[in-house]
C-alpha cells in the first residue's frame, strides 16, 4: 500500500508537468465515457434490468393466434374459456382500454385509464399504497363503479389529498368510488394509463368473433412456460373443435412477460447505440495511446536513470499504468457528469411512453459502476502500450544526455 500511494503520488506530480496532455486526454475521456455511460443508462434500464415485480418471471402474455398471422386479441368468451379451465395460472385478467372524462369539476379533464379483470393487480404483485385494489367479484356489471388511481395522477389531479379513499368522483357522468392509490415510483406510476377500473362484461360483449381483449396471468409456483403453453393448446383445441364457425384455425399464445415488453427494433437501436458509442471511445483510446507513445519517448532518460539505479521493469510498467488509470478514472469522474446530462438530454428528446412503463432509466448504482469498470479498462488500453514501449530503453544512447536532464529529474522526484 505504501507504495502504491508513493507511486500514485508520483503519478500526480508527472501529469502535473504535462498539463497539455493531462487537458487534452481528461476531455476526450470525459466525452467518450459520459457518451457510453449516458447510452449504457438506456440499455440497462430498458433491457438488462429484472422486471420490477416480485416474481416476475413467472408473468405471461397470453393472446390468441390467428390462422394467419402470430398473434391477435382475445374474444370474450374464449377468454372467460381459459380463465375457467386452466390449470397453470394462480390468476389470469383481461385487459382493454378505457379512458374517461373526470367531470364535476371546473374544466372537464380527459384521463387515460384502463379496464381490467379483478385479478390484474395481483398478476403484477402491485400493492396500493392507499387504500386497496380489485377484490374478486368487483369485475361484474352492476358492482364495477370503482376507479384505481396512479400516483401521478393523485397529485396532479387531487393535490394529494389524504381523504381521496372512499370519495365518489364522477367519470362520463358516472359516478365512481375511489378505492385505491398505487405506490409512488413504481412501474404503474410510470405508466400510460392514469386510473383503472374494473372491466364488466355486457351481454353484447359475449360473443367468440369480436377479437378485442389482452390478457395476462401469473404461472403457479413449479409450472414451467412450456408447460403452460402445452396446457393452453389443449384448450385452444378443445375450443375449436366446439366451435369451429369462429374458432376453425385459432390457437392460442404463451408469452413471457419480460420478453414482449421491449420491441425488436429498439432493442436493435440500442444495442447499436452502444456499439458505436463503444467505437467512438476505442478511436479515444487510440489516440491517447499514440500520445502516451510520445510521451513515452519524451521519458526515455528518466526511465533509463530509475533503471540503472535498480528499478526493475514490473515496477516501472506499473508506475506508467498507475498514471493512465489515474488519468482514466479522473476522466471518468468527469465523465460521470457528461454522461447525466446527456441522459436527461435524450430523456428529453424521446416522446413519452415510448419504452415500456417498466424501463427505469436513471443513473443508478449499477451505472456508477459501469463507468468505473470503463474508466479502467480505458486506461489500461491506453496504457499498456506506451508502458511497455516505454520501459524498454537504450540504456547506453540514453546515459549519454546532458547533465541537466538528470538534475531534471531530480527536481521532479524530490
């Protein structure tokens, strides 16, 4: 440790002297790892990070399949069908859209909102952090006159007041009891829907030719996906025998939830960001590399001095590289700042509710250390090859320099 702390010293008075050169390569570092860090902000809170959901794996898309295409909405007797005989699910909602007008007050409001079965809440594992959410029965007609709040739209709307639970709002005209608020900063505050309430079925919604639903369910503990998809087939089947006049040809989709939520053609964009952020800080690192080349020949007589007096080549190489990676994590630091603001830049560009309510873009923990592992390794790949070109002089051609080199020297290392 204590000579690590000599050479990190060291390594601070060097850069010192060479302030053109400690600018220049904070700057393209502070560039190129803000750049990465800021891309890489995108990729992990859209595609590396787990489903914010406790057990979120074991959460599916269930649609059905057409005769000719991959995937299509539900009608509602097939899904009722499914809800009845499966076997796979602890809980299994549709879902539809269902926005509304909050009126009875000043200016009418329009409100994105959404229809679900009574189970939806309990597939995600969300919790009200007022009051409650759908208890089972509360999806039939006559009892469905209940509204779910989003956080968001608890304090834009309401102002946040503490006594929203149990008071009647009017929706179309209608009136409906509020009897839930979800929890702030979950994925359901980020969402596009701002209410939810309970989805009735109407006897003109009873039909197996009007494809209009989603749906999605949670896999009971031990079942597998294919297991689930093997179950559901066997419906399906069983429903297209029985009915052959509206479902000749249709089956049935099993999906995993966390497979489906992000698109292909933005996971391809943001991969391809990242490969090419990537490149732009390799071509970085090459440039510094040549400039520590240059830098290293500058050092040719001072290596030569510390050799000759008995410092061995390891120790050497590893002084260059402790003066890189020094540099590198400054940079980084530097970086770190870039890379925020050009986050909160491009949040800014995107419109909204173009990822998936689940994607948590921020500069979290996981982030920080992205960069520091980058920083790192970028001063390592500047470094290793002018320390290695470096610390290997012409002992002889280099002793024979003037007298004021040395005292040079000297001056540096007091």
């Amino acid at each position: 440790m204590t000579s690590f702390l000599q050479g990190l010293r060291y390594s601070v008075r060097m850069l010192a002297h060479s302030p053109g050169f400690a600018i220049l390569a904070l700057v393209t570092l502070a560039l190129g790892i803000g750049a990465n860090t800021a891309i890489f902000s995108f990729v992990d809170g859209v595609l590396l990070k787990p489903l914010p959901y406790e057990n979120g794996d074991r959460i599916v898309r269930v649609l059905e399949k057409p005769p000719r295409g991959e995937r299509n909405g539900i009608s509602t007797l097939n899904f009722l069908d499914w809800q009845r005989d499966n076997d796979v699910f602890d809980f299994m909602a549709a879902q539809t859209g269902g926005t509304a007008t909050l009126t009875g007050v000043a200016e009418p409001v329009q409100l994105r909102g959404a229809r679900v079965s009574s189970a939806y809440f309990d597939i995600f594992g969300i919790k009200a952090e007022r009051g409650r959410t759908f208890l089972p029965g509360e999806d039939q007609p006559g009892k469905d006159h209940l509204v779910i709040l989003s956080h968001a739209l608890w304090l834009s709307q309401f102002g946040a007041d503490p006594s929203i639970i149990d008071r009647t709002i009017l929706l179309d005209n209608e009136p409906h009891t509020v009897i839930g608020v979800l929890p702030a900063g979950s994925a359901f505050d980020r969402a596009f829907n701002q209410l939810w309430r309970p989805l009735a079925f109407e006897p003109s919604n009873m039909t197996r030719n009007f494809h209009w639903l989603g749906s999605f369910a949670r896999l009971k503990k031990g079942v597998s996906l294919e297991q689930a998809k093997l179950r559901m087939n066997v419906i399906g089947a069983r429903i297209e025998r029985e009915f052959p006049d509206s479902n000749k040809g249709w089956g049935v989709v099993v999906e995993r939830y966390a497979d489906i939520i992000v698109g292909q053609d933005t996971r391809t964009a943001l991969l391809v960001l990242m490969i090419a952020t990537g490149m732009v800080l390799l071509i970085g690192c090459a440039n510094l590399a040549n400039l520590a080349l240059a830098r290293g020949v500058s050092r040719e007589r001072e290596i030569a001095i510390r050799t000759s007096l008995g410092a061995g080549r390891w120790r050497l190489v590893c002084q260059f590289l402790t003066e890189n990676v020094l540099l590198s994590v400054c940079g980084g630091l530097l970086g770190i700042l870039v890379g925020y603001g050009m986050m909160k830049w491009m949040r800014g560009l995107i419109p909204p509710y173009s990822f998936a309510r689940e994607a948590d873009i921020t500069m979290d923990l996981r982030v920080l250390l992205f960069a520091l592992v980058i920083s790192v390794v970028t001063g390592l790949l500047f470094g290793l090859a002018p320390a290695i070109q470096a610390t290997s002089p012409d002992l002889v051609r280099s002793m024979k320099t003037s007298g004021h080199s040395f005292s040079a020297f000297l001056s540096v290392t007091a």
